[in-house]
C-alpha cells in the first residue's frame, strides 16, 4: 500500500462514509461546501491506494448466525501461514497476529451448534498443523463500536451530519427470507458496499430498480448496515490492543455502558468465556494504552482482572480481503486450511 496521508477533507469524507456508506458523493460535496468531482476524486485515491474501504455487513445476530472470539495459540512457524488459511475464508474477520510471535485472534461466523454431520469448525482449526491451542468466546452483545469507531467520527458538526443523515427507522422485528439473489447480493456488497446499480444488478440477476428496493429492505430490517475498513494508524493511533476484561454479572451493565463512550474503544462485546467482555482499543501510544487502563478502566467498579495484549497487525479487516490483496494470496502455503 502506498504511504497516505489524510488531510482534513479526507477525514470529513471518512466520517460521512461511516454514516452512510452508499451517499451519493453530490451529497456530501454539499454537506462539506467542495466540488462533487473533488469529493469523487478523494474517494478515488484513497481506494486505489487500498487505504479506504466501504463494506457491506450482514448482522449475524439477524440472520441466527453466531459471532466467535478466537484466540490461536500455535508454533511460531505456523503463525503466517495460519493468518493466511484463515484469510481466505469468508466466514472470517478481524484477523490480527499478537505481538510475541506464538498468537493469533479472529472472529469467525458460524451456525449454531448442532448435528448436521460435519467436523464443527473449532475441532478442525485445532487439528491445523501447528496450532496448539483454541479458545472461543461466543459474543453475546456488542457494547460498543456498531456503527464506527468514535476516533473517526469526530470530523464533521452536527448540522452537517444532520444533512447527510436523515433519521433512519429502528430495525423492524420481522427478518426477511434472503434468496439466492439476496446472498449474491450481499457477497458483491461485501466486496465493495460502494458498488453501482449496474454492477449489482449484474451479479444477482435481477433488476436495478429491484437491487434498490431490496438493500433498503435489508437495511431497514437491520440485516445489512455499511462500515469504513481504514487503518486506524492513518488517525495517529498505531497502537492497538486487545482487553480480556473480567466483570461479575452485576456489573456488567455499568461498565459496558462506560465502554460506548470510551474514545479508544473501536469495538466492545460481552462474551462467554473465562472473561466476560472483550474489548478493541486503538492508543496513539504505549503510554496511552497504559493511561487508559490504569485511569479510565481502573476507575469502572466491578472489573476484577485485565489482560491485554497488542497486535502485530491485520491480516484482514472487516470485509472479505480486498481483490489486489487476494490476487497476491493465490499461492498455497504449507498446512491445510480449517474446511469450509
């Protein structure tokens, strides 16, 4: 990737991106008082230097699908390659090796537990070469960071927002059958959320005007909603780190309420496991990844226990990997891949 720096336009572009992935760009040139073509041309440059990315999500949680904490412990050999195996998956996200050498995390998106006659996941991951160890932590509700991280989503005033924005109705309670057309769809979304009609209507077969109708169908039952893949480092916030927080069920209201209004915190969920809230904090530096835990966590009743670790880097974002970065993947590594 091409060194990039963000001026304070590219972060008023970042930040109405965050609100609604799919604006037009004449919206936002207008909200932001440039030129549409200065606003495409932004967008433009930051997505060929593989920067910036819009990416459609589907919520799990509205389809009966299960979002995993994975922690890898394996052999320092195996660590890339697994990063790698694990990449190419569809049902995977947020993978990040851990400083040390010996460790990785992901989430991963699976069925529920049952009996449908194949090896479930977590047994084949630890018969991979070279893992040593697999532990998963169910998510039970996100917390904090649905909808963006708050570190870039500082950018732009209220009123301007309040242009580009208009309230949106709350998730109906009625989940929508997706088709097979639906599922393409949400694929080509994944890919790129910023995709034209055109090109949609190409990859599931059906209509514009019937794409149109359909992504606001999926985003008004809360199936679908758009996030901005962007390295936080690109904000001034290099450090990112992982907290394994340890919270009695009597406290867990409180201090997952305190989490949503953490700056530092990109992403926060209680779990199953031996701890009960996982949380994603990005720090401008090790000194203030420490000043947050030792000042802002350490004054949250009912936390008995932190472990932290920082991550080496993302092998993968949010998203399926990027087409330029996938093509450069081609090449099989030794081991096996977890199947599909």
């Amino acid at each position: 990737m091409e060194s990039v720096t963000l001026d304070a336009l590219d972060r008023r572009l970042i930040h109405a991106l965050q609100l609604d992935g799919r604006l037009p760009f004449s919206r936002i040139a207008a909200a932001v008082g440039v030129p549409e073509r200065t606003v495409a041309r932004r967008y433009q440059r930051l997505r060929s230097r593989l920067a910036l990315r819009v990416v459609g999500l589907v919520d799990g949680r509205r389809t009966g699908m299960l979002d995993w904490i994975v922690r890898v412990r394996c052999a320092p050999e195996a660590v890339e390659t697994l990063a790698v195996l694990l990449a190419r998956r569809d049902d995977t996200s947020w993978i990040a090796p851990l400083v040390g050498g010996t460790e990785l995390t992901c989430m991963i998106r699976t069925p529920p537990p049952g009996d449908d006659g194949r090896r479930p996941f977590f047994e084949q991951l630890a018969r991979t070469a070279g893992v040593r160890e697999v532990g998963a932590a169910c998510v039970l509700r996100p917390v904090a960071g649905v909808g963006g991280w708050a570190g870039r989503m500082d950018a732009l005033g209220e009123a301007e927002q309040r242009l580009l924005l208009p309230p949106r109705p709350a998730p109906t309670e009625a989940v929508p059958v997706l088709s097979p057309a639906d599922s393409a769809l949400l694929r080509a979304l994944a890919q790129d959320g910023r995709a034209d009609l055109g090109r949609l209507a190409a990859a599931t077969g059906c209509s514009e005007s019937t794409v149109r109708r359909r992504i606001g169908q999926l985003r008004d039952s809360g199936v679908l909603a758009f996030e901005v893949e962007i390295d936080p480092a690109l904000f001034g916030y290099p450090i990112e780190a992982l907290l394994w927080l340890d919270v009695p069920p009597g406290g867990l209201r409180a201090v997952a309420e305190a989490l949503a209004g953490h700056q530092q915190v990109a992403f926060a969920a209680l779990t199953t496991g031996p701890s009960s809230v996982f949380v994603m904090v990005e720090c401008r530096s090790v000194s203030g990844l420490h000043a947050y835990v030792t000042d802002e966590l350490a004054a949250l009743h009912g936390i008995t226990r932190i472990e932290s670790a920082v991550t080496q880097r993302r092998t993968k974002r949010a998203g399926p990997l990027p087409a330029p970065l996938a093509e450069k993947r081609t090449g099989t590594p030794s081991g096996r891949a977890p199947a599909q």
